[in-house]
C-alpha cells in the first residue's frame, strides 16, 4: 500500500479518490472510473459516465480541473456512435468547468467510457469516507434505482418516462451538492455507485468506525422503482452487494425482500451521501437547496454503537 507523508488520502478506508499535498495551498485530487453502457443512446451514455467520473472529485470536497477519456469501442461499430459518447462526456465535462485534455482508446468487444480526472481542493479541508461522527445527520443528494430501471430497460419493460427521469438523475453532476457541503463544513462524504446505498454506508461506517441507521421510509426512490421491483427485476450487481453487506446489517424484521433489494441497489453516478453534525444540518439543507439540489433527503444518523455495522428501520 502507498504511503508518503503527502499522500493525504490513499487506499486504505477505500475512498472515492485519492488525494496528494503539492504544498499548503493545493492538493491534487486523482480518480478514474468507466464503464459499459447503462442506456443504448450513445450521448446520454457518454454523459452520464462523465458525470458518474467527476462525482468522485466533488465525493471529497474538490473541484476538477482536467480529465482524459478512457475508452474501449468495437473497431465494428460505427465511429459516429463513439463521436456521440465523446460529446456527451465532454459537454458534461464543459458543464462541470473541467477540460477534457486527452485520453487513449482501444479495441474492445463492449464499448467502454469513463473519464481520469485531476481535481484540486486545499489541504486539510478533503471530506473523506474515514470522518463521520457519533450523533451525526446523514443527508442523500439524489433519489436510489438506477440499477432496477436500467435492467428494466434491458429486459424491455422500464417505461420510456421512467428511463428519462432516471437518466436525467444519473447525468446531474454532484458539483452543487459538493459546493453546498464545502461552504458549511461536514465530517464526510461519499458518493453512492456500484456497491449501493448500504455498501458505501458500510465503507464510512467501517472506516470511521462508527455504527450507522438508515431508515427505509426516509430513502428518496425513483419513480417506478416500485413497479420494477414487484416484476422481479433486479440486477446481479444489487445481489451481489447484497451478499456482499448482509453479515454487516441489521435488518428490521417487518421489511420486505424488495426493501432490501433496493437499499442495496447498484447505483450509476448516485447523489452524494453527507454526514454531518446535528447543529449544521440545518444549514446544509438551506445552501442545498440554493445550489439547486432537489433532493436533501435526511435517511439516518451516525452512532458510536455497533461500529462497522448498519442498522436498517423500517
Ligand atoms: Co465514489
Ligand atoms: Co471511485
Ligand atoms: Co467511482
């Protein structure tokens, strides 16, 4: 494992991105992430993983200053279709103030795209997944259920609108969210993506050790999630997560399979989850909503109980 007395943020509580000291003033903020496509519209695709990259940036408080594209495209398929995906990333990128300055692809049988991204943000002032505190608010940013619409869609039965909200979700960057909480001060942060709502929890739960309660009732969902979820339409991904958190979970007896299911939902380019002293949530919520962030859902609290663990209500 790396370790140097400038590297701020490494691997070791599994962090959104990693962080290194240039001087007193400046940090750099490094990250990269891509994936396969979540929709078949190649600009929405590329926008989205964009939005989906640079999250990690805004996870841990940054600004992101330059990106590469990472790509792997079909040499079969049309060069216009990766034209799109690149347009799409980059208008994503110009919306979020960061230059797309290079990137390499290769030849690959399923198209891939994500962005590497430089971020900076002062020294000290990073949010990591390590720093949440017993008593502490937590607050989610965007709704949950992307990965139940998205296979939804594969499968041919997520209705049209139901898809456009979910991709209009996963496309807004977590740049106001992240602004919002860098004006107030919060103990940490981290974005909610592939492991799900309870696996990222878990992963600030562990590295903070601290204990964690979300209750069910408070968790923002997308629309139609509900619909998909009673037809059984679940990806391997959510099963796995859930595998993955279950021995680290404390069920509520009363909730249903697909109220678990969807707690662990694999997420593409999800809100940030803020956790945050008591006395500044007000706070937080009020430069949320002026940094026009629809969503500022308070689902739990943070407690020095049970460290490592979650507890789920009802
Ligand atoms: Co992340
Ligand atoms: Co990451
Ligand atoms: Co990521």
């Amino acid at each position: 494992m790396a370790s140097h007395p400038d590297l701020l943020v490494g691997t070791e509580a599994g962090d959104d991105a990693a962080v290194y000291r240039l001087d007193e003033k400046t940090a750099i903020i490094v990250t990269v992430d891509f994936f396969t496509p979540i929709t078949d519209d190649p600009y929405e695709f590329g926008s989205v993983a964009a939005a989906n990259s640079l999250s990690d940036v805004y996870a841990m408080g940054g600004k992101p200053l330059v990106a590469l594209n990472v790509v792997g495209f079909p040499a079969k398929l049309a060069v216009e279709m990766l034209g799109d995906v690149l347009k799409g990333g980059y208008d994503k990128a110009t919306e979020a103030g960061c230059l797309i300055v290079g990137g390499h692809t290769v030849d690959d049988e399923e198209p891939k795209y994500g962005l590497s991204v430089v971020g900076i943000v002062e020294p000290g002032k990073e949010v990591t997944n390590a720093n949440a505190q017993p008593g502490d608010v937590l607050v989610l940013t965007k709704p949950i259920g992307t990965g139940i619409i998205t296979t939804g869609c594969k499968a041919g039965i997520t209705p049209d609108a139901v898809l456009k909200t979910a991709v209009a979700t996963m496309a807004e960057l977590n740049k106001g969210a992240s602004e919002a909480m860098m004006r107030v001060g919060v103990n940490s942060c981290t974005d909610i993506t592939g492991f799900g709502l309870l696996g990222h929890l878990r992963g600030m739960a562990r590295g903070s050790n601290v204990g964690a309660t979300i209750r069910v009732s408070d968790v923002p969902v997308l629309p139609g999630v509900w619909d998909l979820l009673e037809k059984g339409t679940v990806p391997r991904g959510t099963f796995r997560n859930m595998s993955s958190v279950d021995a680290d979970v404390d069920w509520d007896d009363s909730l249903t399979d697909e109220q678990r299911l969807l707690m662990c939902d694999a997420q593409t380019s999800g809100g940030l989850l803020i956790s945050v002293t008591k006395d500044r949530l007000d706070q937080l919520l009020a430069e949320l909503e002026s940094s026009g962030v629809r969503t500022r859902a308070v689902v739990g609290e943070i407690t020095a109980d049970n460290p490592g663990r979650i507890t789920v209500a009802p």
